[in-house]
C-alpha cells in the first residue's frame, strides 16, 4: 500500500458506501489526508446511501461527488435488463415501429451513469491511482487485478482476495456495526429502480420491500413488463425449434 502511494500524487478511491469499499476506505485512514474519496450520485438514491455520504463527506479531507442522471437515462434509453429484446432498445425501435417503453441493456445503463462520467472526471482531475473494493468472488467485476495500468492509471485492488466473512470481520474490527444492509451481498445499493442483475440481487429485493415497499412495488411492476416482452419475444425461437 505504501508503495502504491509513493507512486502517484493524486489518488481516488471509489466509494459506493457497500461493505467491501468500506472496508477500503478504514484501510486508507492512515492515508486519507491524500486520498480523494468518490461518489457517483446517479440520481437514484435510497435514503440511507445518501446519509452515509453526507456523514463520509463530514469525516474525510476529500470528497468528490459526481452527478449523473439515472432517471433521465432510464426515460431516454430505457430500463436496464440481463436478457435484451433488441426490438426493444431505442435502435431497434427506430427500425421497426414504437413501443410502450424501451429497454437497454445493463452494460450501456452502468457505462452512462457510472463508469464513463467517473472515468472522465478522475481524468479531468489528473488522478493516476485508483482504488477499488473489487473482490474475486463478485459475480461480476471489472476483469482486471491489482495493479494493472490502463492509459497511465493504475487501480489498486486492496481486498480482492478476501472472503465476505473477512471483510465483515475487518468491519467489525474497526467498531462498524454490520446492519441488515452491510450483510447482503449488494451492499452499496446502487440505482434503487435497477430492474437488472436479478439472479444476484434476491436479498436486495427482500430489503427494499421490506423497508422501501413502494419503490419494491414500483420495481415489480416493471419487471412484470419486461417479463411479458421477453416471453413474447422469446416465442420465436421456440417457433423455431
């Protein structure tokens, strides 16, 4: 870690307010006063991800806030999806007739409203060191390991070996207290009307109905749509066959 720092004057580290870059972010207390600690605010908050911040904005030297608008994406593009009826999409409509709503695929809605303003910003900023929570066993992640360099930033990826017991562990070490959020597995949240990643995000679902029942309701409606688009769709392949 030290080593890390030694080598670059401006580095970020990107803070969702999940458990594994919470975990970075007690990893660098030493080294706080030379990191800028980012949040991508997409517009499309829960309420408790937006008083972590407020309360991390307060505690650290350096906090950089980055805007984006998820919403508006949505209206524009569409809502994210794991499976993709291309006729669907904002292209796919223009060729062949309008629908009730689009949809677009996951990658494309993360890219507009997370990777590529945060992306532009740090090098805006001249930042060459990047830090991450990224872990090996997430089911998705960036394919990259500590250390690699890509247009002259290097990413740091402190915790990428550790198990979700020893990031927990490491919380509990530093007196945070593991509440029923920092236990899922989707800690940070994100985006509260993603209507994408479903095979990994049950527990996420079982939270926000718990405690934000009608943002699940509104979230459930529109996976009713899509789930009759991609069934309807769908029948083609097994005319098909």
């Amino acid at each position: 870690m030290q080593e890390f720092f030694n080598r670059h004057e401006k580095i970020a580290l990107m803070f969702s307010g999940g458990k594994d870059s919470l975990a970075c972010l007690h990893l660098m207390e030493q080294f706080l006063d030379k990191v800028l600690v980012v949040w991508v605010n997409t517009g499309a908050n829960f309420p408790e991800i937006e008083a972590l911040m407020a309360e991390t904005r307060s505690k650290v030297p350096n906090f950089l806030e980055i805007k984006t608008n998820q919403p508006e994406s949505i209206k524009q593009r569409g809502y994210p999806v794991d499976v993709l009826p291309v006729n669907y999409t904002v292209l796919g409509q223009s060729v062949t007739n309008i629908k009730d709503f689009k949809l677009q695929g996951y990658f494309d809605c993360c890219s507009e409203n997370f990777w590529i303003p945060c992306d532009r910003e740090m090098r805006k900023l001249g930042v060459t060191g990047i830090i991450r929570g990224q872990r090996n066993s997430e089911s998705h992640r960036a394919p990259i390991k500590s250390g690699h360099i890509e247009d002259g930033i290097e990413y740091y990826l402190p915790i990428e070996s550790w198990t979700d017991t020893e990031v927990i562990d490491y919380l509990r070490s530093k007196d945070v207290v593991i509440d029923e959020r920092l236990s899922m597995n989707h800690s940070s949240l994100d985006c509260w009307n993603c209507t994408a990643y479903l095979a990994e995000s049950s527990e996420r679902f079982k939270y926000i109905k718990k405690n934000h029942p009608s943002k699940y309701q509104s979230i459930v409606e529109i996976v009713k749509k899509i789930d009759n688009v991609i069934t309807a769709e769908s029948t083609i392949y097994k005319g098909f066959l």
